[in-house]
C-alpha cells in the first residue's frame, strides 16, 4: 500500500454576510497554500495563517 498524506487549508464565513464568495475562495486558497508549505498531514484555519506561511511575491 501507497500512504496518502492531506493538506486542508478551511476558511469560513457566516450564513447571510455580505463577504463576497470570490473572498472565500481565496482565504481558502491561501490556507491551502499554507499547510502544503508546513508539510504533509497539515490542516490550517485561514485566520491562523503565520506571517511565515504567506507567498512571497518576486518581482520580474
């Protein structure tokens, strides 16, 4: 047997706001991003992203 390993980036919103689901999508996004970078079997809550966690942007 192969192990099967997860990263889950969650993000929530509460029923009836006004957040747009662009915004959603993109916390959600972003934790993803952030437990992939911490390493295998990770899950990170969109608000506990560590400033460590965020993309680096390169110019060019």
């Amino acid at each position: 047997f192969k192990h099967v390993t997860v990263s889950v980036g969650i993000a929530t919103v509460t029923p009836g706001s006004a957040q747009p689901q662009d915004d959603l999508i993109e916390a959600a996004d972003a934790a993803l991003y952030a437990a992939k970078r911490r390493g295998r079997n990770t899950v990170v809550e969109h608000g506990l992203i560590l400033p460590d966690d965020r993309p680096v942007s390169l110019a060019g």
